[in-house]
C-alpha cells in the first residue's frame, strides 16, 4: 500500500527526489519537468491523504451499498487519490498544478454523484467554477514566479540558489527555484528550507512583484481551501455524498490550498505584506465561518462551516510563520550552509490532526443521517441512548475540534494561536502596527464559536430523550418534496423570503432554530441515508469510526514520536506538550504561552457551556419573536447573502452582458455584414442597367476602367512604395 | 522517396476514386483516409526533430524536410521574370497539422459510417477537403499554396450546401462568399508581396532571412500587405469581427461538415499566418502586432461571451471555436519561439477536441431533433454514452490538465505572460468564463432529471461510438504525453521565429538564418 511506502519514506528524514523526465521541451532548454518528489510535508500529506482514504472506502462499503452508479463512486474516489498522492509527490509548480485540477475535477464529479438532482449538480459546477477563478489567479502567480526566477541565470539568483549546477547546464526548472526541490536534495541531507528566492534582486529589482505573486498563489488556496471570499462552494459541495464530503471537502482536497500555502513559503517564502494578508484572510475566514455554523439547520452543513473555519487556522498559521521568516530569519547549519528556519509546520500539525477529526466528525454525521435519514438537526434528538457508539465517537470529534485537551485539536490549535500571537508581537514591536493582534482577536473568538457550534449539533442531535429520529426517512434517489419540517416547532413568523436557490416552501424562519428556505438541500438532504429507526451501524461504519477517534487523540502526540520532528519544520510542542516532553531549547515553560493555552482553553470551555445552556436539553430554542438577534440571526442564515451576490453577478451581470453581446453580434457584426451584402445585390441590380446593349457606352467604360488602371499602376503604387524599384510587371 | 508528392497522391486520387465508388463509397473512403494516415505516420517516423539548416539540399536551409523541387512553368521576362515550382516540404509547425487532418478525417468518415444520402458525393467531397487541406500544409510556393487552399473552399461549399440543415443554401453562400472575399485579398496581397520584394519566382522558402534585410520592402507596404494577409487569414481563423460566417456554417453544416470545418479549416488560417504573413513580412507583422493583440483579445473576450448567451449547442462549440482561435491569434502575435509552438499546439489540440464536441452535437441533433440546450435534460439517464462523450470534450475544451488542450493553453498563456505581462490577465480571466459556460452547458444537458427525451431515443451508434473513441483516446494520450506530438514543433518555431525578427525589436537581422545552427 503507498501509505506504507510514505511512512518508511518519511521516517528516512530525507528528500528523494526521483529523476524527472522532459514533458514539454523547448530547444532554448526550457524545460517542463514531471518528476516526483517526497518531502516531509509531502510525506505527512500521504499519510493523511492515504488513511483518511482507505477508511473512507472501508465506510462506503456499507454507506453507499444502495447507491446506483458504485463502480462510477468508487472509480472517481480512487481517481481523487491517486490524483492528491500526485500532487504531494509533485517536484514543480506545473505538475502540482495538473494534479490541482485533476482533484477538482475529481471534486467536481463526487459533488454531483447525485446528478439528478438538480441542486446536486448545480453545487458541482458552482464548487469547480469558483476554484476556477482561484486557479486563475494561481496560474499567474507562477507565470511571475516563472518568468522572474526561471530565467534567473546562475549568478543571480540569492543565497540558497547559489552554486547551483543545473543538470545540463541549462535553464532548468528544477534548477532555478521552480521546483520544490532545494538545490542540494543530492546530497542527502534533511530537508531545507529556503527562503531566499523572494528577494525583490530576483525581481528586477521590484519589492512589490513578489507580493503580488504571493497574493496570486493565495487566491488559488483560497478557491480550493474555501477562504473567503471565495468559500461559498464549500458548504453547497454538501450535495455530494457524505463520505465524499469526509475525505474531499474536509480532510484532504481543502487542504490541498493549505499544502500549497506551506510548500510555497517553504521554497519561495511570502513578502510580508504578503504574509499579513494572509493572516487576515486566514483570522477573519475562522470567524466569519464559523458565525455561519452556529445557525445552520444541516448537519452536514455546519461542519461544513466548522472545515472553512479551521482552513483559516491553518491559513493563518503559515501566514504567521512567513511573517516571523520575514521579521526575524533564524537560520540553522545544513552541512555548512546557512538555512533558513520556517515555522509552517505548525499550519501541517493543525492540518494533520484536523484530518482526522474532521473526517470522524463527516462519518459520524453520516452515521446519523444513515440511520435516521434527514439531514435536519431539528429532526433529529435523543439519538445518544439508540447510537452510543456513534455518540461517543463524534463527542471525540467534537471535543478535538473545540481544542480541548488531550485531544488533538487542543494542541494544534493552541500551537498555532501561540505562533499568530508570536508574529504579532513581532509586527507590533518591529513596525509597530497592532494590526496582527486584531486578527489575533478574531481568531481567538473563532474558539468559542466553534465549541459553540459544534455542540449545538451534537445537543441537537444526541442529547434529550426526543425521539425525532423517526422523521419519515425520504426514499432514495427522488428528491424529498421540500416537506414543511418547521412544521412542528412553528411558532414564529417573520417569514423571511425564499433565497435565491428557489426553494419557496413556505417555512417560517424560526431563529437559532428551524430548517428554512435557506438551505435547499436540508428538504432534500436524505438522499443517501435510509434505516428509519435509528441505531448504530455495523462494523463496516462501525471501526473507520472508532479507527479516527483513536487517531483524533493520538495526532495530538504526533511530535512525540521520536525522528518525526522533521516533518513539521518550526513546531515548538506549546504548553503542555513542553511540560512532557522538555524538548530542545527554547522550549522551556513559559508564561505567554500558558496565558494563551488557558484563554484558548477558557473560550473553548465557555463555548461548550453555552452551547449546554442553550441546547443541552437536546430541544430547539427559539429566539423571542421580538429579539434584536432576529436580524442578526437572518443574515447568518443567508451566509452574509454571499450567495446571493455572487449569483446576482453571474445571472444578471455575466449573463446579461453576455446576452448584450450576442444581440450586438446578430444585430450590428453580423448586419453589417448582411448591409454590405444588400448594398451589393442592389449595386448589381443597378448594374444591369448599364448593361444597355449599345456598344459606344461599353467602349466608354472600358476607356474609363484602363485610364482607373494606369493611374493607378503608374501614379498610386510608385507612391506607395516610395520610390523603391519596381518590378517589371508581367503584361504592363 | 517522395513521400510528400505520395501523401498528395494518394489523398487527392483516393477522393476522386471515392466518387466513383457508388455504394463501397464508406469502405473507400476508410482505405483512403487509412493509407493517408499511414503515409503520414510514416513521414512522422522519417521526420528529424531537429535539422541541419546548412545541411544540403535548397530547402533545408529554410527548415524544411522532405522537399521535392519540380518547375511548374517559368516566365522570361526583361529584367527578371519568374518561375512557378511545385516545392512541397514539411517542417515542425506543418507537421501535426498534417497528422490533425489525418487523424480527423479518418474519425468523421467512421462517424458518418452509415450516411444515406449520396454517401459516395459525401465521402469524396470530405477526403477532398482533407487531401486540399494537406495540399495546403505542405506547399512552400506561393501559388501551389493559392491553388490547394482554393480546393478547400469548393467541396466545404458543397458538403453545407448539399447535405446541410434547412437553411443550408444560405449558410453555404455565406460561407464561400465570406471566405472567397478573404481568399481574393490574401491573394493579391500574396502577389503584391511577390512582385513588389522581387521575389523571381514563388517559393518562399528561398526568402526565409532575405526579407530582414535592408532592401526588402518599404515599412508602409509591409504594413498593407500584412494588414491584407490579416484579414485574409483571420477570417478563415476567424477572428471577430470576422467572424460570423461561422456559427451560421457550423448550425447548419452537416456533422461531417462542421468537424472537418472545425477541425482542420480553421487551422489554415492560422498555418497561414504563421507560415506566411509572420515570417514574410516581419516589419509589417511588428507595426500591426497591437492590432492582433487587440484582435487577438477581441475574439478571445468576445467568443466566451457569446458562448455564454447561446441556446444551441453548436453554436455554444462555434463560439469556444472562435475563443481558442483567438488564444491561437495571441500566440502568433507574440512570435517567440514559446508562442509558435504555443499556437500550434493549440491548434493540433483544438482539432481534436473541437471534432469531438461537433460530433456530440450532432449526434445529440440525430438522437433527440433538436440542440436547444434548454429543452432537453438529463441525459446522462437514458444516452450515458453520449452524455460521457460531452462530458469529455467539454473538459478537454475548458482545458482540464491530462487532457490535450491544458499543455498547448499553460504554454499560450505562459508566452502570453512573457510578452505581455498583465494583459494576460483578460485571456486568462476569459478562461473562466469558458469553464462557467461549458459546466453550466453541462448542468442543463447531462445532469438533472430526464427532460424532453423521446421515448425511442437510443444511445449512440457504435460506428459513432468508434469515431468519437479515436479522437478521445488522442486527446488523453496527447494530454498526458504531450512531447510525442510537441517535440517535433520547437526547433521550427525558433528557426522561423528567429528567421524573421523584424529590424524594430530584436538584433538578429540580416544573415542570421544562414548561419543558424543546431
């Protein structure tokens, strides 16, 4: 299995770099390597990507047993993975970017699996033509990288590309800092970052080219990592089945953005402006998500939320850690050569662990949905008594999510807040802007409204001794007619109008509570569960479920295993994980760190307290009919209207400006050309008169066409060509 | 061997033979268009990537392989006078085009495996476009080049016209009346070219490296001359605002028709360019290079717009056409060695997908009567083959990486970035607007319930089945392994790109093609 080949691969702490061959080749020796690679973050990506698989597809196996299409599902998923181990195994940014669209197409796919129903495939082309404009922005990112650093001649380039000896003495990819490869991989030394390539000096002396190529390969992880503003696929990519929805659109593809971020500051290094912004949109997404789950009526939905917001975490991580590459370089020693320290692996670590929770969560989920066959946390309720496997499990997940030790969630999560509070006091005492800690704030304000969220789902679904899970299941495949299921709790009635998707059942919007208009899918969501009655699954489900669980824990403690340090380049265990392990210097107790650990801590435990407060008795609460959070609470359910922006620009603007266009083509393009073509047929018809059969007016014209001829030849082309020789031409 | 003059031999005959054939008219059309590929993948097989350009032989000092020199017919006059040849000889940048001929022929004629009406007409009037078409490819002299590209027009002309949809007569007058236009231009620009540079015969290779020099025409003509060759090959390309003979063509040429329309035709315009226009009047291609890119952009911006607005299904493909030809016009403009070898990619790989997508479409028009998108849905349900064949040429044609379109579109856009810097962002932000159209196109049409299907609607054909199969398994191979065709192209892009560096931009004038080297 390749997962075995990664982890003994990655445990060698060393970089193979497999001999790439030409792919597309231009004499002047510019050359478009495919090649492989391993690198640690490579590695550590195979691991999650490979495990999160193999037991996905252990869970199809019974969740999707009466599903049409099985061999399309599965020969997709297997293509999805093979394509994601490509892209971790990718030696250079052009490759990286097939395997990229090779993923998303694959996304594209698994999200319209249900491709009947309508809403199912619209999500699809939604998910793949909003990373599409990510993509865009990416390409163009590498086109700066390309053209600026891929003719770099070997004099130039800075200290970590120096000396370098390209393979034929060529313009080389892989030899100028277009490729993940740094120089010496050779040698068999471990893994070295580089930073250096970013110099404004390789730029044509410009600082801000190398910004905007870092804010261009931003805007291609935003798309696929689902940041804002580009994150509006995501929870509409729910349409796809939820085992695709575990392994695609929480554990590994979104990720893809994040590996990207990490490798890009590994080998390349983001400016610092650069760097803040990527903060700010990292901080500000892991709110502004996470705000969104706390309404959600869709289970799927809000983990949904609760993936966007941990992807900023992670985001926000990396920008960090290039913020403190770029205010204070550390190097260390490599074989005499001065390398510089990166700190993405705390973005990894948080990458790696949520892997796993978030797929035992999606699973989980699944289990539910499985078993009582609504999507619809306001259907569900008292599940815990009838599903206690399945309960226990996603309590794991919940609790790693809201970082509460010693899940593992609580130490990625802190680890990373700890690096953001770093790199901010860094900013603020280098250049004095507070800037950093503002979206410090938000972040850590994402804390509790992740506890929050995530235990108002699992109230909701679990807890209390209703019997909601009885909803009646919705037969497979047809939609579910978009059943009033606000029905039984309607009590108010500021009905708020349909959204955009159409969906105009007249539901009440009850606030903090019902399933409305605004989630079509959550009428129609049951489509791939079905035992009413609810209880667990078998061992099929069953052991994936236990198997993350067990993983949620221990990805905590992945720093302890000894020699796998490497592949987390600039994690410093925080907290508690120093107080076991005291390892290496610098790494001793400190009072900052602690602070931070018990705020986080502190947030996460209040998030939870609330959510008890409010739901812990598994019931619906409803906001007064007269509360001010009404209004609050409307556009959170209509995800800040993103929705509904962006479709009014494609619908009325794009497709208006189109169809302008194609009236402008018939009408004035074309009818011009139709104009010259009556004026013709006039002219001709006019013509025929002088057609009058008296020889004198023809030899008339002939005098008039020969004296047309001769000035021209003579008078009009010597002028033109401006006394240049003129040929003799043949019959003049 | 005279392989080129076999290859000419065997297209153009095997044509004639098939109208003869009567009702084997299918099965001699398959032999034909087979041993006209299989001339070529030999020729592929003899072809040196890279030639001795001071090798032996006249017309390896232009680049060229496999030349023949016969004189046609020599005229003595005082002062000069000229020789017309017959000069055929292939280089890198003819080369794939020929083997897209090749490769798409064969796939319309096992399409059109079970045409009722006058298949012996049809079929020879298909292998006749094709045998004209490589005519073109292969001619290094200007009037043999006039005389096949005249040959293309005629039975395109015939095949709309006679086999087309109920507005065929309109169509197939527009056409040949637009392209006949552009044809007549280019002509007398052609020998304007020839006779005011002194040329004394008509081969172009022989002028490769001469016309950077001093004494070649005067900037202005150069200019007029280019804009002529512009307008004639762009409209062939085309180009907006050139452009709108096409949808009407394509809605109603028969599949066949518009396959090899949008699969070879196409290409000549921009073989022409590159062949031609660039290298042969390299100040006018420098003083007139924003007016393509502005052209180049116009058709780019336009055709995904439009496709956007579109209800049929071929005109959707038409549209896409007239985008990718003008990331073709894009790459041209830009003539570096990375924007030839761009634009000829582009165009092999356009070939092959665009062929696929009019086969869809027709087949689509075949199954249900109509290619309104809106009315008809769901047909991955009751045609998952036809479904699955859409599916693939609407990835390969918003260019999905692994497929033929991604290698030649990252090398477009990546010249484009070298050329032109952030201007790209407008091509690139058009890409987009491709994929939003292909994918919604796809939404309506495959995805979702069943809609307007007939009851007796049957999936594809297997002689269909089998023609859109050959051009699928091109485009992933060509995709995944794209060097097998890319390799032969780069030392022709830079010799002709380095051959005609215009005395505005670049140091390279006068002798330095003869003394290029390898």
């Amino acid at each position: 299995m390749g997962l075995w080949i990664a982890v003994t691969e990655a445990s060698a702490s060393q970089l193979y770099h497999d001999a790439s061959f030409v792919w597309l080749g231009l004499p002047d020796g510019t050359n478009f390597v495919m090649g492989t690679l391993v690198s640690p973050l490579g590695a550590l990506m195979l691991v999650v990507v490979n495990v999160v698989g193999f037991l996905v597809v252990l869970y199809s196996n019974e969740y999707m047993a009466h599903e049409e299409g099985l061999p399309r599902y599965y020969a997709e998923l297997m293509l999805f993975l093979s394509a994601m181990n490509g892209l971790v195994l990718a030696d250079n940014y052009l490759e990286f970017i097939l395997m990229w669209e090779l993923v998303g197409l694959c996304s594209y796919l698994l999200i319209g699996f249900f491709w009947k129903k309508p809403s199912a495939a619209s999500a699809a082309k939604k998910a793949f033509i909003v990373t599409r404009v990510g993509d865009v922005l990416f390409f163009l990112g590498v086109f700066i990288l390309f053209s600026s650093l891929g003719d770099l001649s070997s004099a130039t380039p800075a200290t970590a590309y120096a000396g370098t000896t390209c393979p034929g003495g060529v313009l080389h990819w892989s030899c100028l800092g277009f490729t993940f490869t740094p120089p010496n991989t050779n040698s068999s030394v471990p893994f070295l970052p580089a930073n250096a390539a970013i110099e404004a000096s390789n730029f044509g002396g410009s600082s801000w080219l190398p910004t905007l190529a870092g804010l261009l390969i931003l805007g291609g992880a935003a798309g696929k990592s689902a940041q804002f503003p580009l994150h509006t696929w995501l929870p509409d990519a729910m349409e796809g089945p939820t085992t695709v929805s575990a392994l695609i659109h929480a554990a590994t593809m979104v990720a893809a953005g994040i590996y990207l971020l990490a490798i890009t500051d590994i080998y390349f290094g983001f400016t610092l402006t650069a760097a803040i912004v990527i903060v700010g949109i990292g901080g500000f997404t892991s709110l502004f998500a996470g705000t969104m789950g706390i309404v959600a009526p869709d289970i799927k939905r809000v983990i949904a939320y609760s993936t966007i917001s941990q992807l900023g975490y992670m985001a926000m991580a990396v920008g960090a850690a290039a913020v403190i590459s770029d205010l204070t370089p550390t190097y260390s020693l490599v074989n005499g050569t001065p390398v510089l320290n990166t700190f993405t692996g705390v973005a990894m670590f948080h990458l790696f662990s949520h892997a796993f929770f978030k797929a035992l969560l999606f699973l989980t989920a699944g289990a539910v949905i499985h078993a009582v066959g609504t999507q619809d946390l306001f259907q569900m309720g008292g599940l815990r008594k009838r599903m206690p496997i399945t309960s226990i499990t996603m309590l794991v997940g919940a609790l790693a999510l809201s970082g509460i030790p010693p899940f593992s969630g609580f130490f990625s999560k802190d680890d990373l807040l700890s690096l953001t509070w770093q790199a901010a006091t860094l900013e603020s005492t280098q250049n004095g802007s507070p800037l950093l800690y503002v979206f410090f704030a938000l972040a850590l304000m994402a804390v509790f409204i992740t506890a929050l969220y995530i235990f108002r789902l699992w109230f909701l679904a679990f807890s209390g001794d209703r019997s909601r899970g009885e909803a009646p299941a919705a037969s497979h495949g047809a939609p579910a007619p978009a059943a009033p299921t606000s029905a039984p709790f309607a009590s108010s009635t500021s009905s708020s109008s349909s959204s955009s998707h159409a969906h105009d059942a007249p539901a009440a919007a009850l606030p903090l509570a019902s399933s409305t208009s605004s989630s079509a899918p959550s009428a129609s969501g049951a489509h791939d569960g079905g035992h009413a009655g609810g209880h667990d699954p078998s061992w099929i489900m069953t052991v994936p479920l236990v198997v993350l669980a067990t993983l949620a824990v221990a990805a905590g403690f992945l720093p302890l295993i000894p020699g796998v340090g490497h592949l987390l380049p600039g994690l410093s265990w925080t907290v508690l994980g120093k107080c076991v392990t005291n390892c290496g210097a610098g790494s001793s107790f400190d009072l900052t760190d602690a602070l931070l650990g018990s705020a986080s801590l502190a947030f996460a435990g209040l998030g939870i307290l609330t959510a008890y407060a409010f739901w812990g008795n598994g019931k619906v609460y409803r906001l007064p009919k007269d509360s001010p959070l009404l209004g609050v609470h409307s556009v959170l359910l209509h995800k800040y209207y993103f929705d509904e922006l962006y479709d009014g620009l494609a619908t009325h603007v794009i497709l208006g400006l189109a169809r302008g266009a194609d009236w402008v083509d018939r009408y004035i393009i074309d009818g011009t050309i139709r104009g010259i073509e009556e004026l013709f047929s006039q002219a001709s018809k006019s013509g025929r008169r002088l057609q009058t059969g008296i020889v004198s007016s023809y030899a008339a014209w002939v005098v008039v066409g020969l004296l047309a001829f001769l000035v021209f030849f003579l008078y009009v082309v010597p002028w033109l060509v401006g006394g240049f020789h003129l040929p003799p031409t043949p019959g003049l | 061997m005279p392989w080129l003059s076999a290859l000419l031999a065997i297209s153009l005959v095997g044509a004639f033979v098939t109208f003869l054939t009567g009702r084997y008219a299918r099965w001699a059309a398959l032999g034909v268009s087979l041993a006209t590929l299989v001339t070529v993948l030999a020729i592929m097989m003899e072809f040196q990537p890279s030639v001795n350009v001071n090798g032996p032989g006249y017309c390896q000092q232009g680049g060229f392989q496999f030349c023949e020199l016969h004189t046609w017919f020599t005229y003595a006059a005082p002062g000069g006078g000229f020789s017309v040849d017959y000069l055929v000889g292939i280089d890198g940048i003819s080369l794939p085009l020929i083997l897209l001929s090749a490769i798409v022929t064969i796939a319309a004629v096992v399409y059109h495996w079970e045409e009722k009406k006058d298949p012996h007409g049809f079929f020879g009037l298909m292998l006749l476009t094709n045998a004209g078409c490589i005519g073109v490819f292969v001619s290094l002299d200007v009037l043999l080049f006039f005389v096949f590209w005249e040959i293309v027009l005629i039975p395109m002309f015939f095949l709309i016209g006679h086999w087309g949809g109920p507005r065929r007569h309109y169509a197939a007058l527009k056409f040949f009346v637009y392209t006949h236009v552009a044809s007549v231009t280019m002509f007398v620009a052609l020998l304007a070219m020839v006779f005011l540079g002194d040329w004394h015969s008509f081969d172009f290779v022989n002028t490769f490296g001469r016309q950077s020099q001093d004494a070649y025409l005067n900037p202005i003509v150069q200019a007029l001359l280019f804009g002529s060759l512009l307008f004639g090959f762009g409209v062939k390309l085309p180009m907006v605002p050139f452009h709108t003979w096409l949808p009407d063509a394509h809605v109603e040429a028969p599949t066949g028709g518009s396959v090899l329309l949008a699969g070879i035709l196409l290409k000549l315009g921009g073989y022409g360019l590159l062949r031609l226009a660039s290298p042969l009047l390299p100040t006018g291609r420098e003083l007139l290079t924003p007016v393509m890119l502005f052209l180049a952009f116009a058709s780019i911006v336009w055709g995904a717009y439009l496709s956007l607005a579109q209800r049929d299904l071929k005109r959707v493909v038409a549209y896409s056409s007239i985008n990718h030809m003008g990331i073709v016009l894009l790459a041209i403009a830009l003539w570096t060695q990375l924007g030839v070898m761009a634009a000829v990619l582009l165009m092999f790989a356009h070939g092959l997908v665009s062929a696929l997508l009019f086969m869809v479409s027709g087949s689509m028009h075949h199954t249900f009567g109509t290619r309104d998108i809106p009315s008809v849905g769901g047909l991955t349900a009751r045609t998952p083959v036809l479904s699955t064949m859409l599916m693939i040429g609407s990835l390969a044609s918003l260019g999905l990486p692994a497929l033929v379109s991604f290698p030649a579109e990252f090398s477009a856009f990546l010249a484009a970035w070298n050329g032109l810097g952030y201007w790209v962002l407008l091509p690139l932000m058009a890409l987009v607007v491709t994929a939003a159209f292909y994918l919604w196109m796809l939404q309506r049409l495959a995805f979702g319930p069943p809609k307007g299907i007939p009851e007796k609607a049957h999936d594809l054909s297997f002689p269909e089945v089998m023609g859109m199969s050959l051009l699928v398994g091109l485009i992933v191979l060509y995709g995944i392994l794209p060097f097998l065709i890319e390799q032969v192209i780069p030392v022709s892009a830079l010799f002709s790109v380095a051959c005609s560096a215009g005395p505005l931009h670049n140091g390279l004038i006068g002798g330095a093609c003869t003394s290029f080297q390898w």
